[in-house]
C-alpha cells in the first residue's frame, strides 16, 4: 500500500475514533440525575479535558480536528485538499455518530432521555433563532481564530502546549455560551445526539452558523494576518537590527 494512502486513511480513522472519543466523553459528562448532579463548570470542564485528550491522541496524525467547521477552516486556510477535507468531514459525522451510539448502549436508559434527550443542543427559550445564530457564529469564529493563530506559520515553535491552550479555549467558550444555545461550535456533535434522539428542532443553528463563521474567519484571517514564514522571519531580523541601532546610539 503507498505511503500516502495508508496517510489518508490513518487520518479517517484518527478523525473517526476522535470525535466519537470526543462526543462519548463529552456527552457523558452532561448526564444529569437524582444520582448524579451535575452543574455547568462540571460541564464545560469535562467537554474541555476531552478535547484535550483527543488532540494529545491524534494531533499528530490528523490534526485532530474532530469538527466539520475546523476541517472548513483548515480547507479555506489551505492546510487541507477538498478531497481530504470532505474524507475528514464524513469520518467526523460517522466517529460522531458511533460515539453517541456507544452511549446509548452503556448508559441508564433514564439518564438518557431527561428534556428531549441527552446532550441534544438546543436554544434556550429566552432567545431568539437569530440571537442563538449570533452567539454560536461568534464563538465558532473565535475558535477559528485559535486555530489560525495555531497554524500561522510564526507559531510553528510553540505547538508543545496546543492540546492544553484548545481543551482551555473550548472551556471558556462553552462557559461564556453554554446557558444560551449549548455552545456546540461543532455540527458533528450536535448533529448525533439529534439523530439518535429524532429531535431536529433548530438544529440548522448548529450547521449554519459554525459552518459559515469557520469559513468567513479563516479566510479574513489568511487574508489580513498570515504571513509566510521567510516574512516572519525578515520582519523579526528587521526588529533585532532596529534595536541595537537603538542600543548603540
């Protein structure tokens, strides 16, 4: 088997055996019963530590997306093909799929199906479907951002906390966002506890929004931020040079 294909499908199965790790983890944590209390930073804290465990595993074999909005964004960002891009979008929604699938087997039957059925995303009745659209756009453009600044170039000597600096990242967005509309960012994840529940009530929020955000970020940020790494570098000799004119002078 060639070297590059034996590369594409250990990045399917990385991104596949990811994000169902990440929805098993993640959703588990969100079970909430007379027997097992559950408050929000218990939450958001879990869905953070899991995808921390997810990139530590397969960051380096796929770059652990484990989210159909990244994989845009990296598209867009030109770090994956379209042929790629798509192998990683369907290898997400299966893992995703897989995943909550393992849930509904191990788990209590009641602690499945408390409201409309667990970790199911849903718009909290104070807001409206465009204030939901909002807040999930921006968060998903603020991760996207994370995840640019990550693949700039300028930062290629620092990825030796990334598993840490994204699980903290999604932990505060999901902090900030999570009361309001679940703070989902990931169409994948939402999209399994919908389909295993057959409860699809705006669940479009959570495709348009992070889809769109991913792909409106990473293209302003390439346009407005990147830089090669010979310019960085240029600009960086530049600064030395401006400062020890200002230290000899």
């Amino acid at each position: 088997m060639k070297g590059s294909t034996l590369d594409k499908i250990c990045c399917f199965l990385a991104e596949l055996i990811g994000t169902g790790m990440l929805v098993f983890l993640g959703c588990m944590g969100c079970v909430k019963s007379d027997l097992f209390p559950n408050n929000h930073l218990q939450i958001i804290l879990n869905f953070g530590l899991a995808v921390m465990i997810c990139i530590q595993c397969f960051g380096c074999v796929s770059g652990a997306h484990l989210n159909p909005a990244v994989t845009v964004a990296a598209y867009i960002y030109e770090l994956v093909t379209l042929p790629m891009a798509f192998v990683y979008c369907v290898a997400q929604m299966l893992g995703a799929f897989i995943g909550y699938g393992l849930l509904k087997v191990l788990l209590p039957e009641d602690t499945l199906s408390a409201g409309v059925g667990l970790c199911v995303t849903l718009p909290h009745n104070s807001i409206s479907h465009a204030q939901a659209f909002g807040i999930e756009f921006v968060i998903t453009a603020i991760l996207v951002i994370v995840c640019c600044g990550v693949w700039d170039p300028r930062n290629s000597k620092f990825h030796d906390s990334v598993a840490i600096r994204f699980g903290l990242a999604i932990s505060c967005l999901a902090c900030a966002a999570g009361p309001f509309t679940g703070a989902s960012m990931n169409p994948a994840r939402s999209f399994a506890p919908a389909l295993w529940n057959a409860h699809f009530d705006s669940n479009w929020i959570y495709w348009l929004a992070p889809l769109s955000a991913a792909a409106v970020t990473a293209y302003a940020y390439k346009a407005v931020f990147r830089r090669e790494v010979v310019e960085a570098e240029i600009t960086s000799h530049e600064k030395l040079r401006q400062l020890e004119d200002v230290q000899l002078s």
